[in-house]
C-alpha cells in the first residue's frame, strides 16, 4: 500500500480556513458573493495548481536529464467550469511555455509525453473525469 497523504482545514472565521499541506499554511476562502471575504484564493484552483505543479516539475526534471535547461519555463492550466451544480472542471487545457535559443523540440514534446502519459498521477487521476488537452509554446531569448 502507498503512502497516504493529510491535508487539514480548519475553520478560522465566516468561509475562512487554514489549510495544512506538508506543513505549510494555505488561507483559503470563499467568494464575496457567497459569503466569502476574499481573504484567500478559492479552493477549486488548487485542482490546477495541483496539475501545474505536477506536470512542471516532471518536464524540467527529464529535460535536465536531457541536458535541455530552457531560459525560462512556465505552465499555465486553463480550467472550464460547468455552470450548473455540482460546479467542476469539465474541461482542461496545459499550455507549455518554453524560451530560450535552439531549444530541441522533439525533446520538449517527449518531455511532455512522458509526463502526461507516465509520471503525472494528477494528470492520470483528471484524465479519468475531463477532457484534458496540451499544446507547447516556444519563444525565442528576448
């Protein structure tokens, strides 16, 4: 059996909670609108944090094994809302931005792969409920 993860959240005020993530304190709240104070990001997001986050590291960490180190790298995750409730991501969408001067392509996109069809367990858990789509961006050195 694996490992098991804790993550706590304690009330603090109104829609306010302290959560706890391997140590760390995240204040999350809710909406203004539904009796939020804005005294933190929505917990929702998190779910694209969690993909981002996941997915980055995996790439970085085979292209430096590639000895591919790109002048800067970014992933933004773009999550589409159902409007109805239970409100959910009902599609995703990972935009790989890459800069840096002669930077293989064919290495960028088998980073990728790897990550989303191997290594990314947040990416195989969403897989499962969403559409999930990816593209990679490269831009050279300004």
């Amino acid at each position: 059996m694996g490992k098991t993860d804790i993550v706590t959240a304690e009330w603090l005020d109104n829609m306010v909670f302290d959560t706890t993530v391997d140590g760390h304190h995240v204040i999350i709240d809710s909406d203004p609108a539904f009796g939020g104070q804005n005294k933190g990001p929505k917990p929702k997001p998190f779910m694209l944090v969690a993909l981002a986050g996941c997915t980055a590291m995996d790439v970085i960490s085979m292209l430096r094994k590639m000895r591919v180190v790109p002048e800067r790298f970014n992933v933004r995750v773009f999550g589409r809302l159902t409007e109805e409730h239970p409100k959910h991501y009902s599609s995703i969408h990972v935009v790989y931005e890459f800069t840096g001067d002669n930077l293989p392509m064919e290495k960028l996109k088998r980073a990728v792969e790897l990550s989303e069809n191997s290594y990314c367990g947040v990416m195989h858990v969403y897989r499962k409920a969403m559409e999930l789509t990816s593209e990679i961006v490269v831009e050279p050195k300004p």
